[in-house]
C-alpha cells in the first residue's frame, strides 16, 4: 500500500496510513484485546479515506510487545487493566512526539476504554470515538466482577484505575466533543457502565459535548451502522462537507 507503513513512534510500534488526499487532521485509532495492529489495517484505511492520517498504535503485551492468552479469563482479570493504563499513559508520548494537530481518538472495544482515558487526559486531542467500550471505568469493573461472581478489587486496586479513569475528569471534557457507540446486546462489554457514565453526563449537563447511540439487537461488534454514523459525525467535527 503506497501510503501505509510501519514505524516506531515514542518507542512504540505503530501503522501509519497516510490519506491519499489532503490530510484534515490525525487519528489515532486504538485496537481490542484479541486483535492487532495488522488486523486494523482495513479500518485505519478507512478512516484515512476520510481524510485523515491514521495512526494504530501497539497495545502493550500485544503483537511485537509481548504474547499473552487472550482467551484465558484469569489471564484477562490480571492483564486488563495493567495494558488500558499503561496504553493510556503512553499516548502522552506519542502525542508528544507527533508534535501535530491530532483531531480525534478512536478505540473499540478494549480500545474504547483506551480512547475514551487518552481523550480525558490529554485536553489538545478535540475529539473522541469509544466503540464497545466504557468511560466509567470503576462502575464497568464492579459491573462485570458482580456478572462473573467475583469480589471487585482483588485483581487490581481501585486507586489505580481511577486515576485515569475518564468519568473522574469530567471537567476536562466538558465543550469537547465524544461520539459514544454500543451495542444493546454486547456480551463481552456489557452496556450497562456506559449507561452510568450517560447518566452522569446527563447530571452534569454535558449533553451539548456528548452523543451517545445504542444499537439494538447487536452484540459486540462494528456495524455498518456504527460506521455510517461515525463517519457523519467525525466529518462535522471536523468542518468538512
């Protein structure tokens, strides 16, 4: 592909797709547990068909990074949120380094969680995307710890994640711009601590900053419902017809 290559940036491997027209802008797009960045190389294309400049980041302990088992839940329970954090600390970096104007986060699924803590504390990035994801990250792990019948904070400290947690910095999102997509019937990450973090936007009267869209009938997958829907709404961010 002409415009895609791979690169290292802050120290972390990366793809870059390159649009083939003028650039509005960077993306950076985050990918989910079980998958890579080689296997967002179709999404990141899109994206930059857009208009933009994509850049796919390594999750750490993904890929080159490092294997684990996605499919061992003990595993998952112990790696989860260490890889969110640490994914999430280490876009300061790569901000920092781009040194350019980055218009929008993206991330699904377990990069939902990583893009809606990259938007919320990195205040230049002016907009985000979180698909099948959570931006109430205490309120998800107490959720899914009650659905699988475990004790909450035994496998990580509740310190730890609400220190980025995105639904504690609200302020700093507050006339920011966040495009929130979930599937009703998502199994994997249950809609139910996204609701919470909508309830909260709600209370605080950040509904001209936030969008949020349900999808019914639809487990934990991108549709090209969500896709339609995120091109609209990415193009009006960023004032292009």
């Amino acid at each position: 592909m002409e415009h895609y290559f791979k690169s290292n940036i802050a120290g972390i491997p990366c793809i870059q797709i390159n649009s083939g027209i003028e650039s509005n802008g960077i993306v950076l797009l985050y990918h989910g547990w079980i998958s890579s960045i080689d296997d967002y190389e179709f999404f990141g294309s899109l994206l930059s068909s857009w208009g933009y400049t994509v850049i796919i980041p390594e999750l750490p302990y993904h890929g080159t990074r490092g294997k684990l088992n996605d499919f061992d839940k003990l595993e998952l329970q112990k790696s989860f949120w260490k890889v969110v954090v640490q994914a999430v600390d280490e876009a300061k970096q790569i901000i920092s380094e781009l040194n350019d104007n980055i218009v929008a986060v993206i991330g699904n699924s377990a990069g939902g969680f990583i893009a809606g803590g990259v938007f919320a504390n990195n205040v230049d990035i002016q907009s985000a995307i979180v698909i099948n994801g959570s931006c109430a990250w205490v309120k998800f792990e107490e959720h899914i710890c009650e659905q699988e019948r475990r004790e909450p904070w035994i496998s990580i400290d509740r310190d730890f994640i609400r220190k980025f947690d995105p639904i504690t910095s609200l302020e700093c999102m507050r006339d920011r711009s966040m495009l929130l997509l979930h599937g009703t019937e998502d199994t994997t990450i249950p809609i139910n601590s996204q609701r919470h973090f909508m309830q909260i936007i709600r209370e605080q009267n950040m509904l001209n900053s936030v969008k949020w869209v349900e999808y019914a009938k639809v487990n934990h997958h991108i549709t090209l419902r969500m896709l339609e829907d995120m091109k609209r709404w990415l193009l009006e961010q960023s004032d292009i017809e």
